[in-house]
C-alpha cells in the first residue's frame, strides 16, 4: 500500500552550516544546471532510474519521476561560515571549479553571505576566524541560529527546509553523559558544558525546529541518543556522518567484491595527499583521528572477520592523510592492497586515485537535501539508515551494526522508495522468469 506522502510544492531552503569548498561547489553547481550549462552528473536524484515490478515489466522511469523532489528551480540556498566572503569569493578561494563557470553563476553566488557562525577554536583547532556569534552558552547560541533559520524562511518565502553540515572536522570525541538523553544535552548546553561542539548547536537548532538535518564530517554532531530522542520528539529525520567520496568509496567498491568471491586480503594500506583547508584541518591531530576513525570503520564490517576468520582476521589497515598545499582540493590517493587467494598465494592491488573531493562530494549534497526532504513528508523521523549510500560512518540503531557495502546500500535505498510508494520490493530472486 502506497502511503501518502505530501508533493514536493514550494521552495525548499538549503541551510549549510560550512560554506567552503563542498558548499560552494555544490551551490554552483546547482544553479549552474538550472541555467541549463551543465549536468547533474554523480546524482542519483537527477539521473537515477528505479527498476519497478519484473524485468519484463520494462518499467524504470527516473527516480525524481518516481517520488516527489524539490525541483532545483525551487532550492534556496543559505549557510554560516566563521570568514564572512560570500559563496563566490570563497569558491574562488576554494579553486575546485573554474573562474569562468563561477563567472557565470556570479550574481546569484555574490547574493549568498554566510551568517556568522557559532565556533570555538578548541574543537578545530587550526583556524581562527572572526565572523562568529557572542552568546552567554551553547543554549544562548542555539537559539540565535534558530533566529536566522526563522528569517531566512520567512525573507525568502520557504515552504520547507533541510540541513546539511558542510563544515569543517571537529576534534575527536566520545558521546558522554550529557548526550545520553535530551534533558541532560539542554542542562550541558544552558551550562556551557565542553562535551558540547558547535556542529552538535548547529544540529540542536535544526532538529528542534523539526528541519532535516544531515552531518557531511565524521563528528558526532548528531550521532547520540540526546537528538535521536529529539529527532522522534519533533518527527525529524536525521543523516550522517561522513560523506562517502574518494578513497573509502573505492574500498566500499572493491572489499565486498573481494568478500564475494572469498578473497582473503591480510594488508591495506591508504594514503592521501589533500592540499585544501579541509586538508589543513585535518593535519590537526585530533581532527585527524575523527576522520581516522571513520576511514578505518569500513572494511571491519564489510569483511566480517568473526565469520571469515581465516580470510580477514589479521588483516592490517592504515589510513594516512597528509596535507600537501601545492594540490589544492585535488587529492591523490594511493591503495596497497595485499591479498591472497587459493591455497594462500599472495597478490597485491594497486590503486591510484587522481580524484576531486569536492567534485565527488557536491552531487551527495543535493541527494541528501532531497531525499531528507522526501523523507520528512514521508513523515519518517529519527536515523534515515537508508540514506547509509552516502557516508563513510552511517548512522544506526544502537544494536545494530552499520551497512557499508555500497551495493547493498543502494538496494536499501531503492527498496525504502518502492516500498514508501507501495510498490513491490526487489529481491533479485528472478524464479518466475523459468516457470
Ligand atoms: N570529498 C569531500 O570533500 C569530503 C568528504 C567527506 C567529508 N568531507 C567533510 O566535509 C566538510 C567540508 O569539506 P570542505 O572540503 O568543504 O572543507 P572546507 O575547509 O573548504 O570548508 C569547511 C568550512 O567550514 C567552515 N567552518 C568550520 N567550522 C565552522 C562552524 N562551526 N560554523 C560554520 N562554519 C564553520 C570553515 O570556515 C570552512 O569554510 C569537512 O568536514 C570534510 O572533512 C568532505
């Protein structure tokens, strides 16, 4: 049975808090291909098809055909950055797209001037910037946030919003007492408690005024049961962690093909050379070990060793990241991997990945916001486990443990649509085509 889910009518506000060079990527981005000058190519909401009934049913119409989406035209954009460019001025910093397609996105980018910015150099420690809010705590501050979003919605007329931290990677840190239930997160932040980071006031803020709220960087932000609870409390759906580009979308690639065909990989080495302020936040230590986490989560659940002891068991994974300014935001990434195959021959695989992180992460930016969108008139609340496609660290229930097989990401993904709209689900069982 289809349930039914609220048309996508009205403008859709797009909140980043973070406007560097994954924001202002994606925003050109989207305005560029409303104004018809390029394509919308690494998204699945804007070239997606969705396969429906049998193979011989020959239906597979695109997946924006499918569900109701916001329409570009109707997107709005608007964010908080501690430096107070607007989006063009820092696209052009950022160096990811090319002064003549900024050129003729200029205007609209110009218009976009971030908010000042709820920061605290303590959780990323390698920038100081000036363009932040004063507030008495973390509540004060939250409710300031709250102000903009509110005049933001009413300036540009929105019938609906979502969120989506575009921001940088904060220190790395463990959920404690006061994020295990949502009265304990109010008391800390009200008492300016430091086991409370800015991108979680950010997630505060959207979650209590019920807004989506998706989180791009492998900080908690989201991820404890403190707004999980408010999350089912204001039926607001809720995403992350980590965007899913670059290298560990290559391991989400290749390590479920080598479990597949029971390939035993005993060492995995990665390294990285990243030269943009991502990278240089990164090169902080204790930004480093979020992200290191989060790399190094994926190929421990893909692989399973405690049912493939003999194939995974002593496997080695490293992950390096090193910041190297002469490349900007066009990362290089280096794989060793080392495998082993029948009767335990060796093998080794080498990949060498050229890639543009901010290219690869502004297409996921826009299926989140409108999947998370979909997903609020869909009236789901609380973890979207099926939006896991899209990062490195998915968010799930607490005894459960996380997807990341990419394929089988994806299926989940497609299954949640078909099933929201009462449509048989896929198994790929295929039996009846040899009746
Ligand atoms: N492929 C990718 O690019 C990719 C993949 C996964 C995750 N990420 C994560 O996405 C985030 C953005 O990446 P980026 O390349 O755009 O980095 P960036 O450094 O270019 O942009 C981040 C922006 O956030 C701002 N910022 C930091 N703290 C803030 C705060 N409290 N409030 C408002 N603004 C704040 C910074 O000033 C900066 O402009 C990073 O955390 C990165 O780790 C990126």
């Amino acid at each position: 049975m289809s349930q039914k889910i609220q048309e996508a009518q009205g403008k859709l506000g797009v909140l980043l808090p973070g406007l560097g060079a994954v924001a202002t990527t994606f925003i050109a981005g989207c305005l560029a291909m409303r104004k018809g000058i390029a394509e919308p190519i690494g998204s699945l909401t804007q070239t997606g098809t969705i396969r429906l009934g049998k193979r011989t049913d020959k239906r597979s119409p695109k997946i924006n055909e499918f569900v109701s989406l916001a329409k570009l035209d109707d997107m709005v954009f608007g964010g908080w950055d501690i430096f107070p460019e607007n989006t063009y001025e820092a696209a052009m910093k950022a160096g990811v797209l090319a002064p003549e397609l900024l050129a003729q996105v200029k205007d609209e980018m110009e218009a976009i001037s971030p908010w000042p910015a709820v920061f605290d150099q303590r959780y990323v420690k390698r920038l100081h910037g000036e363009h932040v809010k004063k507030g008495a705590n973390w509540m004060e501050l939250a409710e300031q946030l709250m102000e903009d979003i509110k005049t933001f919605q009413k300036d540009h007329g929105l019938a609906r919003m979502v969120m989506v931290w575009c921001g940088s990677t904060e220190v790395f840190m463990k959920p404690g007492p006061a994020h295990q239930s949502l009265s304990a997160f109010e008391k800390a932040m009200r008492e300016n408690d430091p086991s409370i980071a800015p991108s979680m006031v950010y997630a505060y803020a959207a979650i209590k005024l019920g807004i989506p709220y998706a989180n791009g960087a492998p900080n908690l932000s989201a991820d404890f049961p403190a707004l999980v609870e408010l999350a089912k409390e204001t039926r607001t759906p809720l995403g992350g962690k980590d965007f899913k580009t670059g290298q560990t979308l290559m391991k989400t690639i290749l390590a479920p093909g080598f479990k597949a065909r029971l390939l035993g990989v005993s060492g995995w080495f990665s390294t990285n050379i990243l030269g943009n302020r991502d990278g240089e936040v990164l090169d902080d230590p204790e930004s480093f070990k979020t992200k290191e986490e989060s790399k190094l989560s994926v190929l421990d659940s893909v692989f399973q060793p405690h049912l493939y002891p003999e194939l995974y068991s002593g496997l080695y994974h490293k992950v390096r990241i090193n910041y190297y300014p002469p490349r900007g935001d066009n990362k290089e990434s280096w794989d060793n991997i080392d495998i082993f195959g029948w009767l335990g021959y060796p093998m080794s695989i080498k990949i060498n990945f050229l890639c543009r992180d901010s290219i690869l992460a502004a297409p996921i930016v826009l299926d989140l916001a409108l999947f998370l969108d979909f997903a609020k008139r869909a009236e789901m609340r609380g973890v979207q486990e099926w939006l896991s496609f899209y990062f490195k660290s998915p968010i799930h229930a607490p005894d459960l443990y996380p997807e990341h097989d990419l394929f089988i990401q994806l299926m989940k993904l497609k299954n949640t649509l078909r099933h929201l709209k009462g449509e048989e689900l896929i198994t790929h069982l295929g039996l009846e085509y040899y009746d």
